[in-house]
C-alpha cells in the first residue's frame, strides 16, 4: 500500500473514532466488574498505536467493549470471551500472548536465562581463586623501588 | 536567510566532526601530539556550530517562520511561547538535532574535565564521540533536515501535538537525551580502553562519573515520562511497557550493571571485560531505541512518524558503530589482564550477581519488546506482547535481584562467610516478614500473597540498608560522628537503595489498591469513592489560547470536611480538530484522588472517572532520591585523589609493559 | 571464544530489525482465511423489507466490499471497483458498514453503485464477525462461501492485478 493511500486508510479509521460514546456501565457483582477491567487491560485496541481497550478512545474499541460487556452479563467466562475475540482478529488481539509452541522461548525464555545467568555466576564464583605467580627478581626489585619511592611522596 | 544559516553550519559541524573522528584517533595510535591535541578544540568547535544551528531552529520557531516545513508541520501561531519552544524537540527532525547538540555537549563537557586522563586516552575517547556524531549528522542532513523550506510557505501551521502542549514536554525529553546520549561518553571510554588495551581498575575510575551522571539523568527522564503520562492521558496508568518506554528503561536497567560493575573494577580490579561490555551494551541499547523511535518497525503511542527508509540508515549506523565495537571486543578481550582474587561468598560475587539479574531483566524486556517482530518476520503471525506479560515476567526477575542487593550491600569484599551472613540477617529477615504481614492488613487485606511479597522485598531492601548504615558506625569514633562523615559513595549508595525501596513500594501498593468507578454523574450530584465524596459542582466553558475548553468543577470532601477543588476539562484544540483530557487531581503523599471527564452524555450528565491511586507518588519520589544518591556518589573526592592517580599511573605502566 | 558471542547475538538482532523494516507493523492479518463465512441476516440497502443472509453470497465467487459514505480512503477505490462491476470481471457484494441508510444511498447515487446488492450493517455487527478493523476492506469469497483472501485498505491496481484477479479466476474453475 503506498503512502498516501495508508494515511487515508489511517485517517478513515479514525475520522469516526474520535468522539465514540463513553457510557459508564454497571454490573451486578463487584466479580463481574473486576473480570471486565481486567479484560479490557488484556485486550489490544486494532486500530490504535498499541492502546488497550481501556485506553482507547477509538470507536471500533467502543464497539468491542460494547461486546465484552454483553458476554460478560451473558455469563461467558474469559477464556471464551478472549477465544472470541481471537476468532475474528486474530492472536494480535490480546497483550498476554497465548503459550503455544511459537511462544515457548518467550514465555519460558527468562526462566531460562535466569538459571542461566546464576550458574554462569557460580562458575565464575567457584574457579576465582589462583595462586598469584611469583615475581621474578627483577619484577621484585621494583616493587621495592615503587615502595620506596610512594613512601617519600607519602611523607 | 536565517534557517540557511543553520544548514550551513550542520553541513560545518558535519565536516569538523570528521575531523575530530579521524586526527585525534590517529594521533593517538601513532603518537603525533599536535594531532591528539587537535581534539579538544574540534570538540568545541562542533559544540558551537550545531549549538549556533539549533538556535536558528529555535528562531524559526519563535519567530512562526511558516516557510520552514519542520516549523510549518509542528507549530503555529496561536501556539504559546514556552510550547513553540517546546515544539523544536516535538517531532523528529527537531528532536534529532536536539540529540546531535547534546552529544556535542557531553564530549564538550568531556574535553573540559579531562584533567586526571592521560592526554592520547582522552583524544581516543573525543574521536569516538565524533564517529558517533558523524553518523548522526549524516543521518540528520541526508534524510531528516530540519532546515527544508517549504515553498509556497503556509499561511498558519499545523500546530503542535495537542498532547505534547504541556509542561512536561519542555523537559522530559531533553532530560532522556541527555541520559540516553550520555551513554556514549561510557562507551566511548570503553572503546578506548580497548584499542589501547589498558583495561584497568584507573580506568573504571575515570568512567565511573560519567556513567553516574547519565544514569542521573536517564531515571528522571524516564520518571518524568510516567509521570507526565499519569496526569496527561486521563487513566491514572503511570507505565506501560510501550516499546519506546521499554527503549528508554533497557538503558536503564544495563546503566545501573554498569555502574554496580564499575564500582567492583574500580577498587578490585575484577570483571573488567564485563563491565567493558555492559558499557558497549547501553550504548547499543540506546541506539536500538533511536532506530525503535525512528524507523516505524514498531507501533507504539510515542513513535514519530518517519518511514523505513531512514530506518535503513539508522540500522546501518547502529550496526556499523555497535558492530565495530564488538569485532573490537571480540579481539582485545581475551588480552585483558585477570583482576584481583575473591572468594565464593564476597561481595564481588553479590555485585556480579547483581549485573547478571540486571542483565537479565534488560534480556527480558528486550525479548518482550521485539518478539512480536520475530515471531512474524519468521512467518508465525501476528502476536501482541503487553503488559499482562511484562508485569509477570519482569516482577519475576526483580524479586532475586531485590533478595540479593539486600544480602550483597551488608557483605564483605574479597572473603565473606555464609554463617556471618546468616547471623547478621536472620532478624532483618524476621522483620521484614513481619513488617509486609502489618502493611497489608493496614492496606485492607485483600491480595495479600502478591502484595506481601512485593512489599517485603521492598521493606527488604530498607532494613538492609539500614542495617548497613548501621554497622558502618560502629567502630571507634562515636557514631554520630561517624554518620556525619561518612563517604560520599556509601552515602549515595543508601539514598539510592532507599529510593529504589520507596519506587518498588510505591509501584506494589498503587497496582493493587487503586480504585475506580466509572459512572454517570450530572452538575449537582455526588458520588462516593474510597471514603472520599467528590460533588460535581457545577460546568463551565472557556476559551484558551489555541483551544475550547469544558472545565468540571468538583469539591472534594472526607467526612465532610473540604479537602480540595478539583477542575477537570475537556478541550477541543482548534487547528487539529483534536480532544484532550486534563485531569483534575489533588496530589498527596500517601494517596491522589483523580478525576477525569469522559463523554457528555444524552441527559446534561457526564461520563465521569474517578481514581483513588494510594502511594502513587512514592514512585516518582523514590526516582528522585535514586537520582540524588546517585549525584552524592559522584562527587566522592576518593574517585580523583591525584595522589591515588600518580600512583596508580605508575603501577600501570610497569603492569601494561608485562 | 566466548568473546564472539556478543557479536554472534547482535548479527542476529540486526538481521531481525532488518526484516522488520520491511513489514508493517499495523497490518493485522485475518484469521478468518479458508473459514466460511460467519452466519449472518441484515436487511438490504436500498429495499424496505429485503434481508440478505449468509446464504445469498454463495453461489460463485465474489468480492465482498466493505465501505461507508464516511469513508475518504473509499472513494480513492470506487472508481476500481465501478470498472470492475462494469467490466463483468468480478461480482461485488458491498457491506455498508455503521452508516447511516440515507448518507449511504446519497453516496451511492453520487459515487456509482458497483454492488450487486448491498447489505446494510447499521451497528457493524457483521464486520465485528468479519474482523473489520478499518474501511475499506475487501474479502475475496468463492462459491462454498469460505473466505480465501482479504484486502486491508483500498484495493490498489498491483494487489488487483497480481492477487485478487487471478484468485477470482482460479476460483471460477474450481468446482
């Protein structure tokens, strides 16, 4: 897609969503509730600049939150609410990515280079002590001029 | 006439910089004095020249010269003063110069005090500020001129990003250039360092200020950034883990290594090669986030709006400079003389420890931020990676970091014991314990496990603190007089650790006992949040300079006493057609009330957010004390002693002539 | 040896964000591609009383449009499609989504009506279905009524030409 042409997408996208309808809603149990804000935090906004649902002014945003509201009272549970969602937009659609075989390094990656970095600390831990060579004579005659010479400037 | 004149002078600077990059380098190596002196005034010399460019931008700006494109883009002339300013750093041209000035800045500053330093180490460090300040220049004059005309010029501009016509825009950013920037000072010393090969406990001395002061101003700038996001946007959110916030804290959290490295190869001597390469690292990690910001690989709130093709130069350049350093340090590190010794249980240890935990949360975040990118430049699909993941992952990673700092500030250089260990912290540990069990059911009780554990870690690192303090003042001299002279280093140490203490508990508390509601409320009704009543007073409209505003007055009470007005507003900026919220807050220590107006809705009510966001302050408070510890440990007279310098100056030759 | 691996994971870092310059990081690809067509019934454009169902795109294969009168990107795409109508190449079906019925048929009558029929989605619920992010957007849709292809943005002449006209032609042999 050329330029000019993305930007007009882009502002078609938004030429609508910028005064979507803001309307508090409520819920029977503070469970509910809190289930929904959790939701909206989870899911992304597809049309913004990585904005979550709750963030969103947008006014496809409006439209899926509109959508989580009614599952919710419908008595949907989130896994079937996110699996909606992901149906029709996709895994991008969700912040918390799913653990499938493509998210495994990212999912357990950290663990791992915590183990990691802890054993590569005990090594280095354990092997540190060595026994200082011994000088040769000459590397001990100046020591002994350096000695000499740092206790007159210390005086 | 005036913006040619800023040209002129970058295509100058450009060319001085080439000077600077090449002379005072090839000097060194082949030792002609003239040309390493030649560095410190190129240096300069660049500083005024892009200096002298900036503030024909600055002109351009002050003065609505429309023709100017960049000024035509991001301004206009019912714009305030202090926001045409401001609007110089808005979009990327700007913002680039600004980069490009603080660079010369930094390596001015460094030609100024450069007097501990050996002349050809200094020369080395100002030609490899100046390779960098080619790259950017060239970047700059080739594909992002701030100074291109537009011709016809525009009647009236297009004013600047209604978000950005805050105060917080005049200094957030300049505040994280200058940290981010000033990483290349470390940088630079470390690539000296190497093509000299004098990898050296006086080495790390030398840096060690300089990597404190960045580190200074990259937490303020990256506080200041949540901060401004927190009254800014309207949702009490204060970090979100977007990919430019994570390019700014990566540098962050491989600053702080770096420093904790430093101060190890500083008095032992050890870790040198990793401190080296925790010093390449942040530089790196600070031109990831330039490319992150500037070429469009990533969508995020922050981006500027640029396309792939100044994304190819900034790879390019974060590839030949990062890259040329690691070919350096794969050649010179195995060359690199073995530190001194310790034991397994030793203070190095906790410290190396404590890079590595770094290094893995900066790994962490890294991966979180550029998976979606690998994950489909593979062919996988599309995926997300928010906060939901970074919250989990990172909090993970910190809890040992935080276990560790606890133990490793009360332990002994070079030979501790587990059993001394043991015996000094048991009580500390049973404290701590009790003190998270108080907090959380003073806090209400709910979520106990994950925010117990938060705060005891937090309260952890407190008591340690405080328990080291207090072992420092026992010896001869009374305490009190100890305490009073104590060295700067440890004083700052413990200031930063405390604040770091207050951020981790400002950040437990504020995610899991805010409270909200979102609610209809019309002029004249009251509502209810946390123990507090808010009364929507009344509405009223206003005009301001570039904007319309709808201005909420709320009275806010606590058991019927009146504690606050709050004045919430919607405003429609005129040039762009663009709404804004600005919230209404009454800041407090222990706790912000915050409220935000949404929607007008159908009946003359509002849509109305409330926020109780407990503690949220201590966040940025504890940043602030973390930047004053650091700023104290700056100044420690122990990292200049000349004494010392002479001295060691001698005990180095003979060391190197091995 | 181990010196080499910062450089080792920084080549491969790179290579990555040099990929990465060349996708776009707002496109969100549909899942929906080789699923049928979700079940739905909305009234006509145009009629009083007509009512379009999931049914009525099957049949041959067809692109669906969808589109709005508020739509400044869509009037770049329509005279493409008008040809496209004219020509007899493709069959379009248009999905008027969350507008308001008078402006879209205003817009019609302005514009050129290239749609076979027209379905009228007042509340977007089909586009939620579809997974609409943006207007315009094209689903390329065969004769099972499975969705093959969808086009984000205006059709361009080389997506035209290089992905959906032999897609069309491909699917017209299919059985």
């Amino acid at each position: 897609m050329n330029r000019s042409l993305q930007t007009l997408f882009v502002f078609a996208l938004f030429t609508l969503g910028v005064l979507a309808a803001d309307t508090p809603v409520t819920f029977e149990s503070p469970a509910d509730r809190e289930r929904y804000d959790t939701l909206l935090e989870e899911l992304r906004c597809l049309v913004c600049q990585n904005q979550s649902l709750s963030d969103s002014h947008a006014e496809l945003a409006q439209d899926l939150r509109d959508q989580v509201y009614a599952m919710i009272m419908d008595g949907k549970d989130n896994a079937a609410i996110a699996d909606f969602m992901v149906a029709r937009y996709g895994d991008f659609v969700l912040y918390k990515p799913p653990v499938k075989s493509s998210t495994w390094l990212l999912w357990f990656g950290p663990l791992l280079m915590l183990v990691l970095a802890l054993a590569v600390v005990a090594i280095f831990a354990r092997g540190r002590i060595q026994d200082p060579q011994p000088l040769s004579d000459e590397e001990r005659r100046r020591v002994q001029s350096l000695i000499k010479s740092d206790l007159g400037q210390r005086k | 006439m005036i913006p040619e004149i800023g040209h002129f002078m970058l295509a100058l600077a450009l060319a001085v910089a080439c000077l600077q990059a090449v002379i005072p380098l090839v000097g060194a190596t082949r030792g002609y004095s003239n040309w390493v002196a030649f560095a410190s005034p190129a240096a300069r010399v660049q500083f005024l020249l892009v200096l002298a460019a900036f503030l024909t931008l600055v002109h351009a700006f002050l003065t609505n010269d429309f023709s100017v494109a960049y000024v035509a883009h991001n301004s206009n002339s019912a714009l305030p003063a202090a926001y045409r300013l401001s609007a110089v750093w808005g979009a990327h041209e700007g913002s680039l110069l600004l980069w490009i000035l603080i660079l010369c800045g930094w390596t001015f500053a460094v030609t100024v005090f450069d007097k501990g330093l050996p002349p050809k180490f200094a020369a080395i460090v100002v030609s490899v500020l100046g390779i960098v300040s080619v790259g950017f220049l060239s970047f700059l004059l080739f594909t992002s001129n701030p100074f291109d005309r537009l011709i016809p010029a525009l009647a009236d501009g297009g004013d600047l990003n209604p978000l950005l016509q805050d105060p917080g825009l005049i200094i957030h950013p300049p505040m994280l250039y200058l940290g981010y920037v000033g990483s290349s000072v470390a940088f630079a010393f470390a690539i000296a360092a190497l093509i000299q090969g004098r990898i050296t406990a006086q080495a790390a001395r030398w840096i060690r200020p300089w990597a404190i002061a960045t580190w200074i101003f990259l937490t303020l700038g990256i506080a200041l950034g949540s901060w401004w996001a927190y009254y800014e946007l309207g949702w009490g959110g204060w970090w979100f883990w977007d990919p430019v916030e994570n390019a700014s804290f990566m540098p962050w959290l491989l600053g702080t290594a770096l420093i904790h490295s430093l101060a190890v190869t500083e008095k032992r001597g050890s870790f040198k090669n990793w401190t080296v390469l925790l010093a390449l690292a942040t530089f790196a990690l600070s031109l990831l986030g330039t490319f992150l910001v500037r070429s469009g690989v990533l969508t995020s709130v922050h981006a500027f709006a640029t396309d792939p093709g100044r994304g190819v130069f900034v790879l390019a350049l974060l590839g030949g400079v990062i890259g040329g350093s690691l070919i350096l340090y794969a050649w010179r590190g195995p060359s690199t003389f073995a530190g001194g010794n310790y034991e397994p249980v030793s203070r190095e240890v906790f410290l190396l420890l404590n890079s590595a935990l770094l290094a893995v949360a900066t790994a962490t975040v890294l991966l979180g931020t550029l998976y979606p990118l690998a994950h489909e430049a593979l062919g996988l699909g599309k995926i997300s990676v928010g906060p939901p993941y970074f919250n989990v992952v990172f909090s993970a990673v910190m809890l040992p970091l935080m276990a560790f700092l606890g133990i490793g500030q009360f332990s002994r250089w070079k030979s501790d014991s587990l059993i001394r260990l043991r015996k000094n912290l048991v009580y500390p540990l049973s404290a701590t314990i009790a003190a998270a069990f108080v907090a959380v059911i003073m806090l209400g009780g709910q979520k106990t496990i994950a925010a117990g554990v938060g705060l005891g870690f937090g309260f952890w690192v407190v008591i340690t603190t405080l328990l080291g303090i207090r072992e420092r003042c026992q010896g001869r001299q009374h305490p009190w007089f100890t305490l009073f002279n104590l060295p700067r280093a440890f004083v700052g140490q413990c200031i930063a650790h405390l604040g770091f203490a207050c951020t981790v508990i400002g950040v437990v508390v504020a995610s899991f006992y805010s409270v909200d509601e979102h609610q209809r409320l019309a002029p004249g009704e009251s509502t209810e949040l946390a123990g507090y009543e808010f009364h929507f007073v009344n509405l009223r409209t206003y005009s301001g300079p570039n904007y319309r505003a709808t201005q909420g007055n709320f009275e806010l009470r606590r058991d019927g006493k009146f504690i606050a007005t709050l004045k919430p507003e919607k405003r429609l900026y005129h040039v762009r057609n663009m709404p804004m919220t600005e919230a209404g807050i009454s800041p407090g220590f222990t706790r912000d009330l915050y409220v935000s107006l949404g929607e007008p809705l159908d009946d003359g009510a509002w849509s109305v957010r409330l926020y109780f966001k407990p503690f949220v302050r201590w966040i940025w408070l504890g940043a602030i004390l973390m930047a004053c510890g650091g700023f104290i440990a700056m100044f420690d007279p122990r990292l200049r002693s000349p004494a010392v310098a002479r001295t060691e100056a001698v005990a180095d030759t003979s060391s190197a002539e091995r | 040896m181990r010196y080499v691996i910062p450089l080792g994971a920084f080549i491969v870092l790179v290579a990555f964000l040099a990929i990465g310059l060349g996708l776009d990081p707002r496109y969100v690809p549909s899942p929906l591609i080789d699923k049928p067509l979700p079940n739905f019934e909305l009234p006509e454009l145009g009629t009083r009383h007509s009512r379009i169902t999931t049914a009525d795109l099957a049949g041959k294969p067809r692109l669906l449009n969808v589109w709005a009168s508020w739509c400044v990107a869509c009037r770049v795409e329509h005279p493409l499609l008008l040809d496209l109508a004219k020509s007899g190449k493709a069959a379009i079906v248009g999905l008027n989504y969350k507008d308001a019925h008078d402006d879209a048929l205003a817009w019609l009558k302005q514009h050129g009506d290239p749609y076979e029929r027209t379905v009228f989605d007042e509340h977007g619920s089909l586009g939620l279905d579809l997974g609409v992010y943006g207007v315009p957007e094209t689903f390329v849709i065969d004769r099972h009524g499975v969705i093959r292809y969808k086009q984000v943005g205006p059709i361009t002449d080389g997506a035209l030409a290089s992905v959906i006209m032999p897609m069309l032609e491909q699917l017209a042999g299919d059985k």
